[in-house]
C-alpha cells in the first residue's frame, strides 16, 4: 500500500495543501529489480529473475511498429543463437496489444520469449527511452551494459551500410572472460517510448 505524503507550504499567506500519494509504479521501483513482474503473453505475472533463468540475460524494450525494431529482428535472432548461454528477453511496453505483439514475433521470427510491461515499472526502473534499448545483466541481475546493440543507426532513419560498433557483443564477450565490459553505457537510436 502506498503512503500518504502531507506538505503544507506557506506562500504569501496562503497555504497551499500538496498531497502525493504514493502507490503502484511509484513503490515497484523500490523493489528489487529481480522481483518484479512482467506478464507474459498469456497474461501470467513472472518475476524478471525467473525470466532471466538464473543465466546473464539481456532485456530488449522492443515496439511493433518501430522501424528500427524491425531492421534489427535479424540481428537479435543471429545474438539469441550466437551467444545460447544468455537469456534474450523482449519488453514489449503498456502500448502494445496483444494481437500486434503476436503478428511481429512471427513476422520477425524472434526467438525469445516477450514479456509486457504493463505499467511500465522495469521501464522506470532501467530508465528505458527509446527502441530498441538494451540492457544486459549478469547471472546476479548486476546490470553490465545498457544502451545501442551497436552503431548500425546513427541518428532516426539514418544509418551505416554496417555496424563498425557492437556494443552489446563486446559487454557479452567481455562477461564471458570474466571481465567489466570497457563501454557500460551508450545512448541508444531508436523510437521514442510514450510514458
């Protein structure tokens, strides 16, 4: 349950009563990351941790109907079977229906599973802002890497023939030997995401 937070402020003698109550989205980013519930697509509530399966995983905040989404599926799905020792996980955010979100796992033959960020909480948590936005965690949910998956697209509808930058391979390859990845943090190109 949430709290209720009573601010009495004085201001040219007026008093101006300011009540915040403090519920749902507020009080889920205080828990512990790994505690909190997505729904899958079948509605049921699973922990993040479960999702992750206990192995690092990388969580991608996706859109159906973002361009960019859709030019990177081939690249997720090459990353999901490349590296078979990390858990993929798609976020899908409260704008999303179920219907769309079917249509684009086939469309793009994604190999992961996707989970709905129904209010939005790993969203705040992670301060996600656009897809799509990696976020890659080691196996004790310590998150390693957050960001582009690589350079590919340098601005919105702009982008290289190729990646000369991966980020997301190199904090994986970096996790597989045991090290910190040299970049943690890269601001990501992509569809903004609606609060």
């Amino acid at each position: 349950m949430g709290r209720l937070l009573i601010f009495l402020i004085m201001q040219t003698g007026v008093k101006i009563l300011i009540a915040v109550l403090l519920i749902g989205g507020l009080s889920a980013c205080t828990k512990p990351l790994e505690r909190l519930r997505l729904a899958d697509l079948d509605g049921k509530k699973v922990r993040v941790k479960e999702k992750s399966d206990h192995k690092p995983a990388v969580f991608i905040f996706l859109s159906t109907d973002c361009p960019i989404c859709q030019k990177y599926s081939k690249t997720l799905r090459e990353l999901a079977s490349r590296y078979p020792s990390v858990k993929f996980v798609g976020v899908m955010t409260k704008w999303e229906n179920q219907d769309a979100i079917r249509q684009f796992i086939r469309e793009y033959e994604l190999p992961f599973s996707i989970l709905q960020d129904k209010r939005h909480r790993l969203l705040a948590r992670l301060q996600a802002k656009v897809t799509p936005e990696v976020f890659f965690f080691n196996e004790n949910m310590k998150l390693l890497y957050s960001g582009a998956i690589d350079n590919w697209f340098f601005a919105l509808g702009k982008h290289r023939p190729g990646s000369t930058e991966n980020f997301l391979i190199e904090a994986i390859e970096a996790w597989s030997r045991g090290e910190a990845p040299k970049i943690s943090r890269t601001t990501p190109i992509g569809c903004v995401i609606e609060p």
